[in-house]
C-alpha cells in the first residue's frame, strides 16, 4: 500500500481509541516529540482536535483540511502519520475507490512509566535528547509510590458486594485497546525457516513470543535476515528450539563487536534525585558514595580488583537495570551484597531471588537497599541459629561501620577495594 498516493480530495474520518487527557498533552510533547518530530506531533494534535470535543468519533473531512492548516505537503504529511503509526499512537485504515477513504484510530500516548520500561522508545528517547533531559524527565514524571506494606487490604470483589439477578442480560465488555507498539517483521522469516534443515528445528520453534524477542533483537540491533539466520541456527538447542538467552546474548556479541560498545543503560550510575544529600561524612556515608556514583559494570570490574566482568556478569546487570528497572545504585548494594554472602560469586538463581524480592519492596536508592538487606539476613541469621547451621559472611556495611565496631583485617581491606575507585 506504499505505494497509494494522498490527495487532497481523499476523505477521512478520526476514531478516537482512548481517554484523552491534558495530560496526555504534555506526555505527547515532553516524550513523543523528541522521537517523532514537530509535524507529527501537530498532526496528532489536529486528528485530536479533529474529534469535536472528545466525541468517539469525528465528523468527515477531506485532506486539504489538513494541507490548508499544516501548511505543508501531503509528502511530508504522509510521513507525519508514519510516524505516528510507528510509535503506536495512530492506526490507519484505507478503503480504495475513485476517491480514497481513510480511517484513522487514534490511541493516548504510554504513561511516563510505560514509556521508561518500553525497550525501544525508552533508548530512543534517550538518544536523542542527552543524559541531562532525560534525567530531568524521569525526575519530574517518576511514579510516586507510597509504601502499604504495614496495611491491611480490605478492597472488596465485585462477587462480595453484587448479587448477579437471572434474565438481565450481560453488558459486552467495554473494549480497551492497549497501547502496544506493533513492529512489522525487521527479517524474513521465510527466508529463515527454510535455510535450517527439518531435521535441526523444531517446527514450533517460530511461535509468537519467539518472533515478537526476534523481531525486537533485529530493530534494536540492527541485525538482517542473513545474520540472524546465523544467530539463530547458532542457539539452536537439543530440542531444536531457540534458546532465547542465549540468543539475545549472541545478538548483544554482535553489536558489541561491530560498535564497540554495550547498550547504554547498563553504563549509568545513579541519577541525581535518586542520591543521598550531600554532607554525611561517616563511613556508612562514604559507602552510599561509592554506590551512588559508580555504574555496575565499573563497579563489579573494581570488586573484582581491576578484571572485567564477563559476558555472564553482564547479562545480570542488563537483566537487573533493564528488565526489573532497579536504579545503579541498589543494584550495586546488590551486587556487593550477592558477591558477600556467596563466596564472591554472581549466582544467576540467586541474585535473581534477591532481586524480585528487591523490586517487589519498590526500593530506590542504596540506603533503603541497605537497611532492607540487613533487616532481612537479620530474619535469616535467627532462623540459622534455631536450626544451628553456620552463619554466612556479612557486607562490612552491615552495623559494624555505624557502632564504630572494630573491623578485622579482611573487612579493611573490603572497605579500601571499595573505596579504591574514588582516592
């Protein structure tokens, strides 16, 4: 259908998806604007104001209505609307005849959470206005959260307050469209399929889940039919199907080796309006420095006296800070915390526990990291002398550095490699 071209006597009709908001409004600008441009950004503006009101559907128009007030090109119009289409804020539908008749579906743009934790438009984003906007973004748009742990949750189920009465007929769902950003195929997947022998793949190997992790890989990396025809037969495991690991590990190889460089989420320390005020000079203070101002990767090269972490340690620390969206800083208490308890390695299973227990606390800076770890290897080690097993190895941030307890020769010298990066 590219290749249709627009004319101003084409007729449209908008169909609003969503609840439009104000709000919406700035989400558009402050995070869709960057990403898509001026032009598209007024066009979802007019297709808006198209609807009279907020009404579900508007009244119909012709496209010189939009060349007549954009004052631009159907051209460029057209790619305003691709735009629109590409980051998921627009559908669009087209009927063929003598004269052309669209429809066009518009949806509310993502809340700033589901756009920090959307894999493509949160780099995108990122990219594009600098560190420091996107800092001053998150800060002004973070969530706020307010701890219930201590409450009781007394909401009741629609089965404990209504009684359903026979011979009323059940009202059709309403239909909420979710605001999905779908991806056109970035491979051939006909291509693919039919380059690997039968006897090798399984034939359910191309199921959705696997498509949709192929289809995100090849964008987000840039990598082609060939070279994913590569990967792929690669991670193929005993039971011809895709390893999906070890596929977005292959991939991340790829795009290391040809841009010398790994995904830049992972290489960011903590944010400013996640830090500890200046000021605290006791020990404790100076250990929530180090893991306010250093990022995983460099951190875990200084535990590890200089070493680089492997290609293991950072796929944990891209799953931590991407996947679960834990900040540099507690996934630094962590990792150290992690690396104390297990005989200085970086278990998979184990830090993965840890972690969802972390994420599900809503834990944000290091000092709420490191109480809550102390608060639960408190609860374990009681549990350990009932059952009198021996006591695992403390992090020397534990309550020794806050009494002034004495400190033993190994927990110095932990305190000097920690505090190494920063004399």
């Amino acid at each position: 259908m590219d290749n249709i071209t627009l004319l101003p006597a084409d007729r449209y009709i908008v169909l609003n998806k969503s609840i439009l908001t104000d709000f919406d409004k700035k989400i558009l600008i402050a995070f869709y604007e960057p990403i898509i441009g001026h032009l598209a950004t007024s066009l979802y503006l007019l297709f808006w104001n198209d609807l009279e009101e907020n009404k579900q559907i508007s009244r119909e128009f012709n496209h010189h209505h939009l060349l007549s007030i954009l004052q631009c090109p159907l051209k460029a119009i057209k790619e305003a609307r691709e735009s629109l289409e590409a980051t998921g804020l627009l559908k669009s539908f087209i009927k063929t005849g003598d004269v052309n008749n669209y429809i066009y579906e518009i949806y509310s743009p993502l809340s700033p959470s589901e756009f920090f934790a959307h894999p493509i438009l949160n780099i995108v984003l990122y990219n594009n206005i600098g560190v420091n906007e996107y800092e001053y973004l998150k800060k002004i748009y973070q969530r706020l959260k307010v701890d219930t742990k201590d409450y009781l949750e007394i909401t009741k189920k629609i089965d404990e307050v209504y009684e359903p009465i026979n011979n009323i007929p059940i009202l059709e769902s309403i239909e909420r469209s979710v605001n999905g950003i779908e991806c056109h195929d970035q491979v051939d997947f006909d291509l693919i399929i039919s380059s690997i022998p039968k006897g090798i793949i399984n034939e359910k190997a191309f199921n959705k889940k696997t498509k949709d992790l192929i289809n995100q890989l090849a964008f987000v990396y840039k990598i082609d039919s060939i070279k994913m025809m590569e990967l792929i037969r690669s991670v193929l495991n005993e039971y011809g199907m895709i390893d999906k690991n070890n596929l977005r590990m292959a991939a991340r190889k790829m795009y290391q080796f040809n841009n010398g460089a790994l995904p830049t989420l992972i290489y960011r320390s903590q944010p400013e309006y996640l830090k500890t005020p200046a000021g605290d000079n006791s020990m404790r203070g100076k250990i929530i420095q180090v893991f306010e101002n250093i990022n995983p990767v460099d951190f875990l090269r200084n535990k590890y006296r200089g070493v680089k972490p492997t290609n293991r340690d950072i796929k944990i620390i891209e799953t931590l800070i991407i996947d679960l969206e834990m900040p540099p800083a507690v996934v630094n208490v962590l990792l150290d915390y992690v690396l104390r308890k297990n005989n200085n390695r970086l278990s998979t299973a184990y830090i993965e526990a840890i972690a969802g227990q972390w994420k599900r606390a809503g834990l944000k800076t290091a000092s709420e990291a490191m109480d809550f770890a102390e608060k639960e290897n408190q609860k374990f080690n009681k549990k350990v002398i009932s059952s009198k097993k021996k006591e695992t190895p403390e992090p020397v941030w534990f309550n020794k550095v806050s009494e002034k307890e004495e400190l033993t020769s190994e927990e110095k010298e932990e305190l000097e490699n920690l505090f190494k990066e920063f004399k």
